[in-house]
C-alpha cells in the first residue's frame, strides 16, 4: 500500500498551532481527517477528498494575473520533472547545453502569461537575456532576491544581471534589508508550473555544485508558490508572516504533495515527524546540518535498525556546530563530500517513497528566520531518481578520517 502517512502528521501536528483558515482562502482544497493518537493511523485518502476547484463558491484572488485565454502547457506524458547537476561531465558555463541552465531557459521562452521568481541570488546573463524577452513579449517579470546577496552584490564583478532586469523594466525586490535570507528557490511559470530545489541560478550552482530540481505541473502548487510570492512581495516576511500551512498541500495523480515554508511553518518540526515515521530507511545530502534534534532522530531511527546513511558538504562540516560529529559519534555512516565546489543539496529520501526536497538548510536560523520553500512528496518513482543520485554522490564521497572528532 502506498504510504501517505506523512500528510496526517503533517497536518495534525500543525493544526494544533494553526487557526484553520477558511474554506474559501484555498479553492482547490478540502480537509483532511486526522486522527487524536501516539502512533499516527494509516489512511486512504477517498477519492471524493481529491482536491478540486470551487469556482462558484470563491472569487478570483487578486493576485491572479488576468488572463483572456488558459496557457498552452507544452507537451508531457507526467506532471513533475527531476534534474541534477552534474559538476563532473556539465561544468562549463559557456557551453548550456545538457544543463539545468538549458532546462530553465526552456520554461522561460515557453512561459505566456506571467513568471514569478522567488530566488536568492543570480549571475546568469543567458537567463536574464530570455526573462527580458519574455517581459517584451507581454509576459509579467517579476523576481524578489535577497538584499545582500542579491541586489547588493549586484555590483561586484561578474555580476549586474539583476541591473539588465531593472534597466528593461523587470521589477526587482529583494527582502527589504532584513538580517536573516531570503534564501527561496521558486519560479512559477503561467500560474501552472512550479519550479523549485536546492540550485541557485549562479555559474556556481548549475556548474560547479551538487543541486537538485523539481518540476512540479499544478495550477494547485503552483497557486500554493503565488501566494508566498505574494506575500514577500507585499513586505511580509519571516515568523510573523501569515501561516496558510493547513491548505499547503495537493494529491497529483495519487501522489501527495506537501509544501512548507519557513519561517512560519515549523518546517523542522515536521521533518522531525517525517523522520519518526520511517519503517525502512533514511538518506540525506546536506550542505549544513546543524540541528541537532533532526540528526537525533535519525540516529534514533539507526538504534531502532534502520538502515540511515547520509553525506555531508565537506567544507565546515567538521566544525563545532555541524552534526556530523553526532552521527559519526553514534556509528551512523555519514560520509564527507567528494565535490570541491559544495555539495549544496538539501534532500531526505524516506522509506524509498518520499522526498523532501527544496531551499532549507537543516538549521535554526533556515527553520527561525530566513525564508525557505520546502516540498515533500510521496512517490516511489521520483524517490528513485533520489536515490540514484545519492548513490552517486555517496560513491563519490569519503569516510571522515581517523582523528576529526572525539567523542565523549
């Protein structure tokens, strides 16, 4: 039977600190029964449960971008989309072809009505070279970066494509000079397709780091992603910003999907559930871990026996506040990364089924202060491509070596 426990814990255990909101905020969304108990309950979800529009019942929001005609979706047999670098074979930023970069400028000539970016910083001239033609052909352009990492450093060499937005007409924001991030990575295309992961759209990030991409084809998620758009662009950010978490969420052709964002959704607190609900196995690729009852849970999972292996981005991995001194401590294999360019994902693959995958590091100030987008999904075909790239990655990882950590 395929496992959808995951979106019970989810959405009981944040339901507790969550007022509901009502049926009318989210049209596509309907409840879902969750049981008052220690040991969560399995569950099908009915098919009458299937999310669905209410038109009739629900106004148009108005941060939907008019539109006279539904966009053409390009062609495709399924709804979602799984890309990763590949720093080894795809690695020159001046030949695009094979590589992510190639993908998303795919999306932005396809894009008709609208592009919304939600991404922390930015180098590509390519990139900006297709949104300026997207925004010439009628498309509406909008991107909100981070401010130090993002329009601010705009002016250091090498950099200025934020200024080739701005210059032909394309609205910039970034965070309004916050101390935390603004570290999202999102892009929704024509209010239909979500694009999200670990890949910042830098030379480093598509060419010289492990990333991760998830396409997700869904007027429901991606009206999920418009609604955090919308609010960062208003000036809501961090813990106060509204929490809509108990309509986060979608079943795409049976497949659940979860989205969190952080700061005002618990976002480590429900991973924490995720991980203490895992039957068979646990992997990770983490660029920071610094949460230490995340990484016990997973070593408690590895008492219970479990098989749990995960791999760390090498550089400050070995520092204090890393947890890769607790897993190494408590004989859990955890590895250090063989990519001198980072590691820079930030995946959990669970029980071969689910994935949780997007811009969250494994730390407090990702979960308390920054903004991040995290989705999970529960599906034993986009599990296995996961898998094979952790493979990948763990094969091409070392053993921490005799002498780092001492334990107590």
């Amino acid at each position: 039977m395929k496992k959808t426990i995951f979106l019970l814990v989810l959405i009981s255990m944040l339901a507790a600190a969550c007022e509901p909101l009502p049926m009318t905020t989210i049209p596509f969304v309907t409840q879902i029964p969750f049981y008052a108990s220690e040991t969560p309950v399995p569950f099908i979800i009915p098919v009458t449960d299937t999310p669905i529009p209410l038109e009739s019942e629900t106004p148009t929001p108005e941060f939907i971008v008019p539109v006279t005609e539904t966009p053409t979706l390009p062609a495709t047999s399924k709804w979602w989309d799984v890309y990763f670098t590949d720093p080894l074979t795809v690695n020159n930023p001046d030949v695009i072809t094979g590589s992510i970069e190639e993908k998303l400028i795919q999306f932005i000539n396809n894009a008709q009505i609208s592009i919304h970016i939600a991404s922390f910083e930015f180098n590509l001239t390519p990139v900006a070279e297709a949104l300026i033609a997207a925004k010439n052909r009628g498309v509406d352009v909008k991107w909100i970066t981070d401010n130090e990492n993002g329009l601010e450093y705009d002016i250091q060499p090498g950099r200025g494509q934020f200024a080739l937005l701005t210059g032909s007409g394309i609205e910039v924001k970034d965070d309004a000079g916050r101390s935390a991030l603004m570290h999202n990575k999102f892009w929704i295309f024509d209010q239909q397709i979500t694009w999200t992961g670990s890949t910042n759209i830098t030379v480093n990030g598509i060419f010289k780091q492990n990333n991760n991409v998830l396409v997700i084809r869904s007027p429901e998620i991606a009206y999920i992603f418009e609604r955090e758009f919308q609010e960062m662009w208003g000036g809501q950010f961090g813990p106060r910003a509204p929490s809509t978490v108990n309509n986060q969420w979608a079943i795409l052709d049976g497949t659940p999907v979860q989205v969190l964002f952080s700061s005002e959704d618990n976002v480590v607190s429900n991973l924490i559930a995720l991980v203490n609900d895992a039957q068979i196995n646990i992997r990770f690729l983490a660029f920071s871990f610094t949460d230490y009852p995340l990484a016990q849970a997973m070593i408690d999972k590895h008492k219970a026996g479990l098989d749990v292996k995960g791999v760390y981005e090498t550089f400050s991995s070995a520092g204090s506040r890393s947890e890769l001194r607790t897993f190494w401590c408590a004989g859990v294999p955890a590895r250090q990364d063989g990519n001198s360019g980072f590691l820079h994902d930030k995946i959990i693959i669970i029980d071969n089924s689910i994935v949780v995958t997007g811009s969250l590091n494994y730390s407090s100030n990702a979960d308390e202060s920054n903004e991040e987008n995290v989705v999970i999904v529960d599906n034993a075909e986009i599990a296995a491509l996961y898998l094979q790239e952790f493979d990948k990655l763990w094969n091409q990882a070392h053993d921490v070596e005799p002498g780092t950590f001492t334990c107590e």
